[in-house]
C-alpha cells in the first residue's frame, strides 16, 4: 500500500484532501441474516409492513424486526442522493465498512464516489459467524490473512480497500471470529494501514480482543473499537480501553430506541449520553483518540424513509457538543483529523 497515503475506491490521495469523514458507515449492505422475528404480541405480518406513515414509528423502535428495513441493496439511486445531501453540507469523505458477510458492491461504490466528489474508502475481512458461509469453519488464519492482503493491494477489478474491517466479533468470540482476528493483525502489521473492528456485546468483548490482536502482532494505535456506545457505559472500563491506545469510536448517533432488541439489558444511549461520555473521555486526555459516525445500515435512518440522513452529525449533533462545553478543535478532531491519522498508511 502506499506510504503516508489514504487508499480510495478511486485510488491513492493525501490524507489532507479527506475534510470532514464519517469513519463508519454502510452505502451498500444486505443485512437479512441479522433478521429478528417481532413479538408474539404485535400485528401479523407487521414484519413486511410498508412504508406509510402509520408504520414509521414502530420500524423505527424495531428496525431489525422489519424485512425491508434489512438491506439497502435496492436504494442505489437513494445513496447517491443520501451522499449529495452530505456533500452540499460540507461533507467529504466516508469510510464503507461492509465487509464480507454484507454483500457489499463495489461498482456502485465506486460509481458513486465518482459521480458525487465523496472520497469512500472500503474495509478488507470478514463480519460475523452468523454472516458467513460453512467453508469458514475449515478456513485457516493464513488463507484469511492472504484474502485481506489481496483486498488490500490488489482489490476487485482495481477497486482497493482502504482499511481492515469492520472486523465482527460476537461474545463469546466463534473460533472463526478469533481466526479473523488474527488474520487481520498480521495483514495490518503487513499493510500498515488501519483497522476497525466490531465487539461482541459485553462490556468485557473490547479488551479481551485487544489482547487477541495484541497477541496477533496488531498495532494497536492503528486500531479502532466501533461501538462504543451500545457496549460500555461503565467509566472505568472505558479508560481501560482507552489506556490501551486504540480509537474509541461513538458510531451510532442517531439511534435512539427504548429497547436494544440485540441486547435488551443494556439502555442504549441518547445522543446527548453520548456527547456526555465523550466529553469525559476528553477531559481525561484521550481527544485525538475520538471517532464519531452513524453506522448507516438500515433503510429508516435514510432523509428518503423519514429518517436522520448523513448530515445528522453536521447539523444536529455538532451544535449540541458546543452547547456542552466541547470545542470546535475538539469537533475537527473527531471529523477530520483522527479520521485522517487512521486512515492513513503508516
């Protein structure tokens, strides 16, 4: 890979031209095998109700209940839209963490960044076990860690990815989810660029995949743990993640429901609670660890289906962080120059 370079779909530029990026989200994904069956209780077939207006609330509170919800593999001309609305705004670059697993297509990534100016940088691996085919349990570290490589310096019809990940992971980790792992420490410690990865849903999954990487070769300042908000709400566990020196990642914004349907024991946060956890993590030193996006995967967080869009961040959640004591260093920092220190290829 290219040295002290950011690696787009459309090829290698500074990390200076990358502005304002969104380190994870989602433009192309199919996520129909994290399908969750509603209530016993609700309406029949509420599970493939339509997009009318009497139907949004509840797609919104249960959007992993609803079919359609599940995949954006239909909404091309929809993203491309998504995408201009952010650019008008100010918006630069996005990172496309749809890694094998989610179907991802890289033609219509391409094809987008090139007719909207947005700079998109894909993810090389391999998402969760429940994602992915049965030869993964026969698949060893090294052809794994070959894989990421080739995306990484080869790619797909000369579409290269950027990064390593999103990495999943589920808790307890699936021998298959550890062999990930390691296989993207060692093609990181090859490449020199950065990775990100996704926790299982325990306040213990972040460190104990620390240690896994660390193992592995990984480094660990070149490493991001997404999540964050929907993973540790304990103070003292953060920190010790965060002494770890890996990027700390608030990537859900925007999602605010009543009841996690993936994890219901734990309160998902609002966006304010996470500007809170963030400023604490600022006032203990760690800022120019800080990464913050949507995590766009789904059709209801769309302008187009009612939702928040890519300019959520921009337009609502920024104001409320000067409202609460953050500065606008501290927002350049979260949107433009960390995004670019771990983007770019060591």
């Amino acid at each position: 890979m290219d040295h002290k370079m950011v690696q787009t779909v459309l090829g290698s530029i500074e990390p200076s031209k990358l502005g304002i990026t969104l380190p994870h989200e989602h433009l192309s994904i199919d996520f129909d095998k994290m399908y969750i069956p509603p209530n016993a209780d609700e309406v029949a077939g509420i599970q493939n109700c339509s997009w009318e207006l009497a139907n949004v609330g509840w797609i919104r509170q249960n959007p992993y209940c609803h079919k359609d919800n599940l995949t954006l593999k239909n909404c091309e001309a929809i993203i491309e839209k998504e995408l201009q609305i952010y650019k008008a705004i100010g918006g630069s670059s996005i990172v496309e963490l749809s890694t094998h697993g989610l179907q991802r297509n890289l033609k219509f990534i391409k094809d987008i960044s090139e007719s909207t100016g947005v700079h998109i940088i894909t993810g090389a691996g391999y998402y969760v076990n429940t994602c992915q085919e049965l030869k993964m349990n026969t698949t060893p570290v090294e052809e794994l860690t070959e894989s990421i490589m080739n995306e990484l310096t080869v790619g797909s019809d000369g579409i290269r990815c950027g990064c390593i990940g999103e990495l999943g992971c589920s808790f307890p980790l699936h021998a298959n989810e550890r062999r990930v792992l390691q296989a993207g420490a060692i093609a990181q410690s090859q490449a020199g660029c950065g990775m990100n990865i996704h926790p299982g849903r325990d306040v213990n999954a972040p460190i104990d995949i620390i240690r896994i990487l660390q193992e592995s070769g990984a480094d660990i300042s070149k490493t991001t743990m997404s999540h964050l908000d929907r993973t540790i709400a304990d103070n003292e566990k953060l920190i010790e993640l965060a002494e770890t020196g890996c990027y700390l990642e608030y990537d859900l914004f925007g999602i605010e429901v009543s009841k996690y349907v993936y994890n219901p024991k734990f309160d998902m946060p609002s966006d304010a609670e996470r500007i809170k956890q963030i400023k604490f993590l600022v006032d203990e030193g760690h800022e120019d660890k800080i990464l913050i996006a949507h995590d766009i995967h789904t059709k209801h967080r769309l302008v187009a289906f009612g939702g928040h869009g890519f300019n959520h961040i921009q337009k609502n959640v920024v104001p409320t962080m000067l409202d609460r004591g953050l500065t606008q260093k501290h927002v350049d920092k979260f949107l433009i120059h960390n995004p670019a220190a771990w983007l770019t290829v060591k």
